[in-house]
C-alpha cells in the first residue's frame, strides 16, 4: 500500500509569528496547487462534522455535571470506596470520557485522511 505524502497546511498565525521574528528558520508562503487545494477543503468538511460532535460532547459533560449534581443533591451522601460519588464523577469520570472522545475524534480525523 502507497501512503501520499502529507502536507503541512500552515495558518495565517504563522505568517505573524515569522513577521514579529517568534518563530526561526526560513519560511516562506505555502502553495498548493489547485487539486491539493480541492482534496484539503473536503478533508476539512469532512472532518468539522466529527470535531463539532466531540466538542459538544465535551462540553454536555462538563457542563452537565453541575446540573446532574443540582437535580440530584443526595449523591454527596452516596459514598463510593469511602469517597462522595459527587467527587468522584467530578473529579474521575470526566478524564477517561474525554480521553475516549478524542480517541474517537482522532482515528475519524485519520480515516477521512487516508479516505483520500
């Protein structure tokens, strides 16, 4: 199997920080012609749907545990392992439910890449 040579698609940020002299080396305006162009834009909008839904997940579960922990207030006196089940979903649960969706969102980013 023939893997395309990746390109590295540069913001116009960079531009600024060579300008302002934060960045070293020698730099010089990416081209792309117009075929790497066209299959750039797909990979973009192909990616935006898998990245809006892991960013909102992301942000229904931080900000769903504050209402979780209003509508039900009695999960102070749960205890897990001696510990509030309140303070373990804050502080535990988030952590490997964020890893998982950035798994997620990261192997998606990477299909659509070799889908090419």
């Amino acid at each position: 199997m023939t893997r395309t040579r990746r390109v590295a698609v540069t913001s116009p940020q960079t531009r600024l920080a060579h300008a302002h002299r934060r960045a070293s080396g020698p730099w010089r305006v990416p081209r792309m012609d117009a075929d790497d162009t066209g299959r750039a834009l797909s990979a973009y909008r192909r990616q935006r749907r898998p990245a809006v839904i892991t960013l909102a997940a992301t942000a229904l579960l931080l900000c769903g545990l504050p209402v979780v922990f209003r509508l039900f207030p009695g999960l102070d006196h749960v205890r897990l392992a001696g510990f509030p089940l309140s303070w373990l979903m804050l502080g535990v649960l988030p952590f490997p439910l964020m890893v998982l969706l950035s798994a997620w969102q990261l192997r998606r980013a990477e299909e659509i890449e070799d889908d090419r």
